[in-house]
C-alpha cells in the first residue's frame, strides 16, 4: 500500500535502495506483473509448492483441495481423500452417512511462523467440516533447516492420517451419547477455542432446533449443529474456522472437567 502511493520512479528508487542494502531481500514476489509481497533475507521461505508436496506424500495425489489461498500474511489448504477413496472414508454406511478425513494446513507467513497441521473431516451428506487440533504436532522453525520443516509436516501428516479412521469412528459413537448440560458446553469450550460470544449466544439459541421433543440432544448432534453453523456464508473465516475447531474440541475433548461447570480440572 505504500508503495502504491508512489509514482513509479519512487518506487523503482525505493526497490533498488532494498536490493542493493546488505540487509536486502531474499525474495520479490510479482503476481500478474504486480508486486505482491518482499520477503526479509532473514526468512526461511518454504515454497507453497514444497509443502503441498510433502502432504501428497501421505494423503496421496488423488486427494481433493476443499478450500485454500495463498497470501502474503498467510496460507492454508483443506485437502480430504476422495469421496469413493479405499481408505480414510468411513462412517455409517448403512445409513449413507460417511466422513471423509483429510489435513488441513497453514502458515503465518506475516511473521515467517512454521507451518501448522491438524486433521480435517469433511461430512459428506452436509459438508460439514471439522478440524482437529493437536498442540503435539506443532512444527517449529526454530533451528531448524527448510528440508527439516518439510520432514517435520510429513511426519505429522503421517501420524494424523494414521488415527483418522479411529476419530471418525468415535464420531459416530457420540450418537448414544446424550448431554446433560449442552448449554454449558458449549459456552465454555466455545470461550477456550475463541469463539466470538455473539456466536456462542446464538448456538445457545439454536440448540432447541437440534434437540428431541424432551429437550435432549445427542453428543454427535452437537456437534453438527456448531459444525453446520460454520457453513454460514456471512461469517468471516475467522469465525468459521473457530467453530469448526471447537466441533473437533467436542469430539476430541479429553481433559477432566468439573461436571457443574465444564471447567478443566487438569
């Protein structure tokens, strides 16, 4: 934007100035001959291309790209096997009721943050998505080499791909499972995953939509409706993001929490 506000022989002294400094630029990035982004030579640039290459090596060429961009503050790509896939698809397929499993993967490129990865599910009846965080998997730039990073994704991929199956399963199991307090619930896993209280307040509101003619719900109704709330088109991507990590956090919850509050004891 500031160099927008130049006229273009401004510009070229001001990019020249940059490249000809010791402290210059790794690299210029130009799009449709504008320029996009300039890169401190201090980064590690690990190139967009590398990264979906290291994913493909797990979860196979075949595999689909649900959603992604690629910006100079950040990436990500939602990437899920094929929907006839022999493997990672799973569910109740009496009913024609099945998930898909997938990765979704991203990088704070504004401030040359590793990259990041946690499963992703896709319901393929609603579309549904849902995102499983695992602080265990955090990649770390720190020290590291680039072909370090690039191992480190794989090896990640690797190990969420490895139990995708198993979490699709315990998906399905919170069918019999009811809730005895979903309103506290979600209200406090809803603050610990960052979700805007205005969201919080209308999944409180919808809840009775979702629940039996006695007001019960099922565990994996619950998660659905927070899931299916992130498919509205108004929300921004912050938003939709933040409930379908706290759809995984329904699932995947496995802290100790006091039973009149649903605050964590451990």
């Amino acid at each position: 934007k500031f160099l927008d506000r130049m006229d273009n022989d401004l510009q070229q002294r001001i990019l020249d100035r940059l490249l000809a400094t010791s402290q210059g630029v790794a690299q210029v990035g130009f799009r449709s001959d504008a320029l996009v982004e300039i890169i401190p030579s201090a980064s590690k640039i690990i190139p967009v291309t590398s990264i979906i290459e290291s994913v493909a090596e797990v979860i196979g060429r075949e595999a689909h790209v649900l959603d992604w961009w690629v910006e100079t503050a950040e990436l990500r790509f939602d990437f899920a096997v094929p929907a006839d896939f022999d493997r990672w698809v799973t569910g109740d397929r009496q009913e024609g009721d099945l998930t898909r499993a997938g990765l979704r993967i991203g990088q704070d490129r504004k401030r040359n943050m590793a990259p990041w990865i946690a499963g992703y599910f896709d319901r393929l009846v609603c579309t549904n998505g849902m995102e499983e965080s695992d602080e265990g998997l955090r990649v770390s730039l720190r020290g590291n080499t680039v072909d370090d990073v690039l191992a480190e994704v794989e090896e990640a991929a690797r190990i969420i791909m490895g139990r995708a199956e198993d979490r699709i399963t315990s998906f399905y199991d919170m069918r019999a499972k009811r809730v005895t307090d979903a309103e506290q619930i979600i209200t406090r896993l809803g603050r610990e995953n960052r979700v805007a209280p205005r969201i919080v307040t209308h999944l409180v509101e919808t809840l009775a939509a979702f629940s039996d003619d006695d007001g019960n719900i099922s565990e994996f109704d619950l998660v659905n409706m927070v899931t299916h709330q992130a498919n509205d088109p108004a929300l921004k991507d912050g938003s939709r993001r933040s409930l379908q990590v706290l759809g995984g956090a329904l699932v995947h919850d496995h802290h100790n929490r006091c039973r009149r509050c649903q605050s964590r004891l451990d």
